[in-house]
C-alpha cells in the first residue's frame, strides 16, 4: 500500500511538474532572450483561463479553445512586448522588474473588474474521468495537460535548434551586440520571443482549466513557482525548466505527504535556496551565469 | 546598471551644509507632524514616514550598494514579531524589544547575505525572495510561538512605556524618528572610505575588487544595517496595528513595496525614498478613499498603470524629475537651489 | 460670446447647487452609517457579497420610511489588508463624519480597524468576522453579532458525535475523524477550537492543514484515505474546496461523511463544478433558509424581503455570508438605533446595543440579539448559533437543529461516488 501511495504521489507530482514546466519555457524563453524578469507570467496565465472559459461558455470545448488561445496570446505578447516591454530594455533591472509588476497589477484588477472576483469553473463530460494504472489514477485532463505541456516544450526546443528564426533568436540570447551586427533584427527576435513565451502562458491556462476555476488572483501563485523552477533549473536553460519543473512538482507531492501538506511551498523554497548556495548556476545552467548575471 | 541618482556631491565634502539642511529638515518633519490634527492625514503621514524609513532602509543596500534585494519582509516580520512576542509574552517594553528584533534580523542578515550575497541581479533578489516567504511559511505553521495564521494581538492599555499612545501623532512622531535615523545611516555609510567601496562596487564590481575594495564586506554592511533599520519599522507597524499575522508583516508585497517607493523616488539618493513614500502612500490613499467603495478594484487598475507609465517615462525617479527640472530652472535663473538638492 | 455662456452655465450651476443644499437644509439629515469590507484583493468575493447583503437591510429600511424620517446613508470604503483597514477606519471617522461603522467578512480586517474605531470612541457593528479574539481584547465599542469561530468547530464535531455516531452504528469514542483545513486566519481559528474539544472529549483526530493555492491536493487526499478516517470535517475554500473533492473521487477517498465549515462548500460554485458529487455533503455554518416555523413573525417577513429582493438586484440567490450581512445589519437599523436617543451619539448607542433581548428565532437569520455586558468577551452575541445543511439534488437543505431543519439528512454513510 506504501508502494502505491509513493506512486501515486511520484506520478502527480509528475503531471504536475508538466504544467509548471510549460509555464516555466515561456519564463525562461523571455527571461533568457530579452532578459526581463517577467512578474506578470502568471497573470498572463489568468487572462488565458478567462479567455478559455469564455470560449467554453460560447460551447467551444476547452481542448478546441487552446490552439485558439495560444495564438491570440502570441500576438497579445507580441503587442504588450511593441507597447510596453520594447520602453524597458536599456533600463536598469529594478525599472524592469516594476514595469511588469505595474501590468500585473493592471491585468489582476482590470480582470476583477471586468468578470468580478467569481469563481469560474469549466465543466466538461471528461472533467472527473480517471485513468487506473494499476492501483495509480490520474485524471485525464491532468495526464493531456501533461503530454500537451511536454509535446509543446519539445517542438519549441526543436524549433529553437532546426530552424532560423531559431538560430538567430539564440544568437540573440547569446549576444545581443554581435547578434545585430551579424544582421539579425534584435528587436524582432524580442518581438518574437516574448510573444512565444506569452503563447506557451496562453497554452498553460487552456490547459489547467479543465482542472481549476479561473479567478482574478489565480496567476500569483503560478509566476512565483515558475520562477523557482526557472532558476533551479538553470536561467536560460531548456532542458533546465523541464527538469525543473517536474522536480518541482514531484517535491510538492512528496513532502505534502510525508512532511506536511502546509510546508510543501517551503521544502521547494529550501530545496531552491539550497542550490542557488551551493551551484549558483542551477543544476543544467552555464556554470558563472550568475556571476555575471544579467546585464542589460 | 546605470546609476540615475547618484549625490552631485559626496555629503562629507560639505558637511556643514549637510547637517543644517538634516536639522531644518528634521525640524520641519516634527513641527509638521504636530501640526496634523485629523486622524485621516495623521494615519496618511504615519504611512507616508513609516514607508520612508523602510524605503530608505531597503535604498542602503538596494541603492548604495546596487543589490537588487526582494525579501525585506522577512526583516520586517522579524522586528514585528519579535518586539510583539516580548511584548505579549514576558511584558517586556516594545521600546526594548523593537531593538532586540533589529539585532535579530542583523544576525539573520548577516547569515543570508554571508551565503548569497555572491549571487546578482535576479538570482540575489529571487533567493530573498524565497527566503522572506520560508519566514512567512515558519510564521505559519510555528503554531505554538506566532499563534499562526490567528496571529498576534497587542492588549490596548494606553501606556507610553508599552509603546501605546492614545494620540495617533505620537506614533507620527516615532515614525519620523526612524526616517530620520535612516536618513543619517545613508548619509554616514556614503561618507568616507565605505563610502567610496560601495560607489565603486556599484558602478563595477570587478573594478571595484581590482582595486582592493572588500566587495563582500562592504555588501554585508550594508545589507546588515539595512535590515536592522527594516526591523525596527516591523516593531513600529506592529505597534500600530496592534494585531499582526503573517500576510500583514510578512508579505510579498511588502518587499516590494520598499523596493518600488526607494525606486519612485530615485534609487540612491538620500531624498528619494521620502519622496518616492509619499508619492505612492497618498496616490493610493487618495484613489482608494474616492474610489474604493464605489468601483471595486479601478483603484488598483489606475495605480497599476500609474506605475508602468511612471517607470516607463521617468525611471530615475523623482529626485531624477527634480534634477532636470532645475537644471532647466538653473540655465535660466542661476544661484537658486531646491532644498531636496541639498540633501 | 463663448466666455458669456460659460459663464452664465457656471452662475446657473452655482444657483442649482445652493438650491440644493437649501432643500437639504428641509429634509432631516440622513444618518450616515460607514461600511468597512475587503472589497478589493483576494478577499473581495466574499466581503461584496456580505456588503450587498448588509446593503438590502438599508433598501429594505429606507423603503420603510428610515428611522423617525430619516434616510440612512451609507459611507463604503474598501479595505483589502489590515493596514487599510486602519486607514480607512481614519477616513470614515475623521474625513466623513461617521459615528458607527459596520464590517468587515474577514476577522483579520475587523481586528485591524477595532483598534481605530476603540480609540476615536467610535462604534465598531461586526456583521462577519468570526475570530474569537475579536471580542476578547476588552474593547468597549466592539459589539459582533455572528457566533465565533471556535463555535463553528464544536457545531461540526457535536453534530458528527451526536448525530453521524449513531447513524453509522459507530460508537463516538470509537469514531475516527480528520480535520481538513487551508492555513488562513480563519480555518485555523476553527480548528484550534475544534482539536481542543476534541481532545476534552477523547475523540481521535487527524488534522491536516494545507495552504490554499495549492494546484494538486493529492498529499492531503492520501493521508485521509491512508488513516481511514470515518468523518471528514473541514474548512477549506472555493477553489480548494473544488479541488478537493475532485481530487477525493478521483483517488478514491471513501469517507463515511462530509461536513464542511468553509466557504468553499456552502457556495454554489461546488455543486457547479462537481455536480452530484455534492450530494450528501453536510454543511456547518451561518444559517439561511430556515424553516420558517422556528421564526417570529417579523422574522419571517423580513426573511421574504431578502431572498425576494436579493435575486432581484443580483440575479443569484443569496447565500449564507450575504444572509449574515442582511441580519446584523437588520438588528443595527430595526432594533438598535430606534432605541437610542440620538443616533450620531456613540455614547448613546452603546447604551442601545447593550439593552437589546430578543430572543431565538426572532432574526431572519433565526439568531436572537443579547450583547454581553463589558467584561470578558464583552460586545458578543451570546444567542447566535450555527447551523447544519446539507446538499441535496444540487440545493441546500437545513437539516438541524431539529426546530429549523426543513429536510432529512440523507446518504449517511455515503455511498460509492457513482452513486450519489
């Protein structure tokens, strides 16, 4: 029976760590490329699950919304990117770091505004279907959240390491001086980029709405958890988030049970002091990333 | 990082100048709060001086340092829970207790930052970050000490040993203390030797190691002095509130909150947080007063745009605003000085 | 020309403004009431919806034609954290004028402001908040009309031993129950007061907190089912609350029966997201919807007044926190201030709270109004009560105590999750 809750909890933490790892590509992408510390990634994921509810109120099944969503989020990110972002970067980090608090601020109180603090639920004939494997079971729409989250984060890798606008987005995260005189447009490839981020935000929220209400302050505690597993898993770092994320997911499973349910946010918090401390880099980051840190 | 408010001139080259512009200052501080008689604008101009001494704690090592600290809640819940705990629990004077709790947070400061304070930019604001909510979690479940989430209460018997004032405009006048203590901490840190470690490692940090500046000393100074000074602001807030629980002392925002106030004014200036205080504590104030009832949440959603056009058209802040303004002013009439300049 | 217009529009203004201000001058002047709630921030949901409550008990009075002749107006102010709270409190009292204040939904507001309102001398009326301690700092001005938090615990807990015991055949020393509960303010009040008279009565239990935003309750689930637990009692909140369930059935969690004391369970958003799975839960908390033979007469009517009004201005049915903001408010504008001798006197109404007895079964709410004289726990309500619900076929039933109850309670124990 220990064997099987251990499972249990081993797989949940799993597909958990699958939607944090979604979330935590988009961070990563932005915070890696266009170097902005992104406080409203978890707002965007608020905005998403709206939009996705709205979707399914007009009788549009969730699963069908979610293509929809992640492209409209990919141009809203490419708008707020041209409107707001472009302003910030040559501007010290703390200028950053306000900026995208002020539009967190602005999304959570407009969103409060605009539907009320209700809670939204979206309930589907699949909503509560189980898989058992065995004495496990898992929900379908944690498992698809999860297999969508990973298939995404791995087309995007290959995207980044296939194709051109890849290449010269990673040149770009490399160095931003040479990457311009090599005739990449950075300001493009940022355009680009936050938009791509944003979109896997949007992607994050169709996909956890079957699974949770929406609600105005529903992104805080996403954005705080991504960066976590974002810096764990090493600034920049692909590979990193996802492994990140799962780590992060099956931690909060793990100590949930066997620690306490109310110390799970602070073994993930110890767990990531922890390495920040002893391999500052993140476990997959570039060893003296975070000596130099991230100059603008 | 550029550094948008650096002083025109060092405070020690003139110090004469700089201790009358501190004592009319200070003056002006205390007559004005006693001038306050409404309990509304008393509450306003505590917040507004509470917030300052906060600002300018977190500027210490967020300005003058250049460390993009994001966990002064944890500083600022210890110094309310610890003046709180001696208070309720062994009677002992919160005058007493809010320093028992500024030499805590020192020495938790000074374990932090002897650990992380290597790390930059993000990396060092993310690990206060997650430190100060480890606090908050400890707060949390440490049931037995904190009374958890049910939190804290402090009898109300009025009593100025206890640190209980009927009269509003006692706290004001604490309050102005403590940004006056703070405002001559930034003032003596800038002066001198420690002074100039901490410019250089501002502007560069391997410059500054080149040259023999003990870069990790100097950091740890100042992290330490600044959290000591949060400290005594949480035993103050404490006091004032007369209840406290972990999301009110302990708080994410609360971090920001410091940060984005030393910010508003002008990172690194000494006038910058007072400003940068009250700028934000009244627009919020007054947006919530007129609007709070009526439109729900449109008082976040303007004060939340405020902050992005703010940070988008002046990032250097108010002081950064002031400076140009009288440049301008200076070209046309010369000889006329603003008194935030002289600080 | 155009400078003339303006002009004359601006003279027209000027006179319509004094004309205004002299047909005030006729009128009695409106007694001016302020309202302190979350209204922004993560407690809004729920402080609006007691605001709007409180707000129907004004609509209700002034349609009556007010106290003696005069309107009662409201002052709002919204306070999302305990700092607010105070600053606010401030702004009402000094800025506006008010001589009482009403609030606040959440214990760690109504505590924060308490102290303002003790110091100005001002009248602090608390509708919601629930945290024991509210009453018990000696504060002379501080009057609650709700049961406190603690209460809420022993109702659960004598409801699963005096009643779910024996309907189960279990013995209630023999019987195994787990306490569930998000880590705020007020679950933690309730389950202090709940583990320690579950340990005065020897009754095993299993407590497992948890924090609210969590996105999986998987480690909780587990520990319940591993424990087998007989009972579930738990305070837990919307999302949460949904969560929970969700994740129980999916995970298999068979528990013999569900009392929820959160908000999250007497909500209409649980039986919408988990549809039959809400049935048999119990609820413990505020009453609404009350058998309306346990009720006086004046009761009953302004009971009708609410739901009929309420679904009219919001287009839901009101729930239980806006009930609570509905019968304190009614007690404060029916039954006290009538009773004063003047209403902008603090002193005096003080004296009007303390002299109000009415007994149980007189309030829309089913609560009676007895204020404790100064002294330990001064200014609370000692003939509150909670009651029992339960969900049945996607409604609310009350179903104790026995004189209030308007239905049965049915599937004890719970049957398999399909059948429900």
């Amino acid at each position: 029976m220990t064997i099987a809750v251990f499972g249990q909890l081993v797989i949940a933490g799993i597909l958990l760590g699958g939607v944090y790892a979604l979330l935590s590509v988009g961070l990563t992408l932005i915070f890696g490329v266009v170097r902005i510390v992104n406080f409203a990634h978890g707002d965007f994921v608020m905005l998403a699950m709206y939009a996705t509810y709205f979707l399914w109120v007009l009788n549009l099944d969730p699963y069908l919304a979610a293509p929809l969503v992640t492209a409209a989020f990919f141009l809203f990110g490419m708008a707020v990117e041209r409107l707001v972002i472009r302003r910030t970067l040559t501007a010290p980090h703390l200028v950053q770091v306000f900026v995208t608090l002020g539009l967190s601020v602005v999304f959570v109180s407009f969103a409060h505004l605009a539907w009320s603090a209700d809670f939204r639920i979206v309930r589907t004939a699949y909503s509560a279907a189980v898989v058992a494997l065995g004495p496990i079971r898992v929900t379908v729409v944690g498992l698809v959240a999860f297999l969508v989250a990973m298939a995404t984060s791995g087309l995007l890798f290959l995207f980044l390491r296939k194709t051109q606008i890849g290449a010269a987005i990673r040149a770009t995260a490399q160095d931003r001086q040479t990457a311009a005189v090599m005739g990449i447009e950075v300001p493009r490839v940022y355009n680009l980029t936050f938009g791509l981020g944003i979109a896997c935000a949007g992607l994050a929220g169709a996909l956890l709405v079957p699974m949770y209400p929406a609600f105005p302050s529903v992104g805080l505690g996403y954005a705080l958890i991504a960066f976590v597993v974002v810096i764990l898993g090493g600034l920049g770092s692909f590979p990193g988030a996802i492994i990140g994320g799962l780590l992060v997911g099956v931690i909060e499973m793990l100590s949930g049970f066997y620690l306490a349910p109310s110390l799970k946010e602070a073994a993930y918090f110890a767990l990531f002091i922890g390495v920040l401390v002893l391999r500052p880099a993140g476990l997959l980051g570039i060893r003296g990333s975070e000596l130099t840190g991230i100059e603008p | 990082m550029r550094d948008p408010g650096e002083p025109r001139r060092g405070l020690g080259s003139d110090r004469a100048v700089a201790l009358w512009g501190l004592l009319v200052a200070a003056v002006a501080l205390y007559a004005g709060a006693l001038a306050i008689r409404h309990d509304y604008y008393v509450d306003m101009a505590f917040h507004v001086m509470l917030w300052a001494a906060l600002a300018g704690a977190w500027n210490i090592v967020g300005g003058l340092a250049g460390q993009l600290a994001l966990g002064h809640a944890a500083f600022f819940g210890i110094g309310a829970y610890a003046s709180t705990l001696l208070l309720v629990r062994a009677g002992i004077s919160p005058w007493l207790g809010m320093f028992v709790g500024a030499a805590v947070a020192a020495v938790v400061a000074l374990g932090l930052g002897g650990a992380t304070l290597r790390l930059k930019g993000p990396f060092f604001a993310m690990t206060t970050a997650a430190f100060a909510e480890l606090i908050r979690i400890a707060a949390v479940n440490w049931d037995s000490l904190t009374g958890g989430t049910r939190g804290l209460w402090i009898p109300w018997e009025p009593n100025p040993w206890h640190f209980a004032f009927r009269d509003r405009r006692s706290y004001l006048l604490v309050a102005v203390t403590l940004t006056l203590v703070v405002v001559v901490a930034t003032a003596l840190l800038s002066r001198g030797a420690l002074g100039f470690a901490l410019r250089s490692l501002k502007d560069d940090e391997d410059a500054a190691r080149s040259i023999g500046v003990q870069v990790t000393r100097v950091k740890l100074i100042s992290f330490v002095v600044s959290a000591a000074l949060t400290a005594l602001g949480g035993a103050l807030y404490a006091e004032y509130l007369l209840s406290i629980d972990p999301p009110s002392v302990l708080g994410f925002d609360l971090s920001i909150q410091m940060a984005l106030m030393a910010v508003i004014g002008g990172v690194g200036t000494l006038a910058g947080p007072l400003l940068g205080a009250f700028a934000v504590v009244t627009t919020s104030h007054l947006l919530r007063g007129w609007l709070g009832g009526h439109y729900g949440a449109l008082h976040l959603l303007i004060y939340g745009a405020l902050l992005i056009v703010f940070m988008l058209f002046l990032p250097a802040g108010l002081v950064g605003l002031l400076r140009t303004a009288r440049q301008r002013l200076g070209r046309r009439r010369r000889g006329r000085v603003m008194p935030e300049a002289s600080t | 020309m155009r400078r003339a217009i303006t002009g004359c529009s601006l003279a027209v203004a000027m006179a319509c403004v004094v004309l205004m201000s002299a047909a005030s001058w006729a009128q009695p002047q409106p007694i001016r009431i302020g309202t302190i709630f979350p209204l922004s921030g993560s407690l809004a949901l729920l402080g609006e919806t007691q605001m709007n409550g409180a707000l129907i008990a004004v609509d209700v009075v002034n349609e009556r034609g007010g106290l003696k002749g005069r309107a009662v107006q409201i002052v709002k102010a919204d306070a999302p954290n305990p700092g607010a709270a105070i600053t606010e409190a401030n702004r009402l009292i000094g800025s506006e004028g008010v001589k009482l204040i009403v609030g606040s939904y959440a214990s760690s507001i109504a505590s924060a402001w308490a102290g303002a309102a003790e110091r100005a001398g001002i009248i602090h009326f608390e509708l919601g908040g629930v945290a024991d301690s509210i009453t018990q700092r000696g504060f002379k001005n501080v009057f609650r009309v709700p049961p406190t938090g603690s209460s809420l615990g022993f109702a659960a807990l004598d409801y699963a031993r005096l009643v779910l015991a024996p309907a189960l055949g279990i013995p209630s020393d023999k019987l195994k129950v787990a306490l569930v509960y998000e880590d705020s303010e007020f679950g933690a009040s309730v389950a202090k007061g709940l583990s320690t008279k579950a340990k005065e009565l020897g009754i095993q239990l299993l407590a497992v907190p948890y924090t609210k935003d969590s996105s999986d309750l998987t480690p909780v689930v587990l520990r319940i089912r591993e424990a087998s637990s007989d009972v579930l009692l738990s305070v837990q909140y919307i999302n949460d609350a949904i969560l929970f369930w969700k994740q129980a059935r999916q995970l298999g969690l068979n528990i013999k029966a569900h009392v929820g004391m959160g908000a999250g369970h007497f909500e209409k958003s649980f039986p919408d997201a988990v549809g039959r799975d809400a049935n048999g839960v119990f609820i413990a908390g505020p009453p609404i919807e009350l058998n309306p033979a346990g009720l006086s007469e004046t009761a009953r009517k302004n009971a009708a007044d609410f739901y009929g009004r309420y679904e009219k201005k919001h287009g839901k049915k009101p729930s239980s926190i806006a009930m609570m903001g509905f019968t304190g408010m009614m007690i404060l504008l029916e039954e006290v201030l009538p009773a004063t001798a003047n209403p902008d006197d603090p002193a005096s109404i003080r004296e009007a709270l303390l002299r109000v007895d009415k007994p149980v079964g007189f309030t829309a709410s089913g609560w009676g109004v007895k204020f404790n004289p100064p002294g330990p726990n001064g200014g609370h309500n000692e003939r509150a009560f909670w009651v029992i619900r339960q969900w049945q076929d996607g409604e609310l039933y009350t179903v104790y105590p026995k004189q209030f109850g308007v239905r049965s309670p049915i599937l004890v124990p719970l049957p398999a999750w399909d059948k429900r």
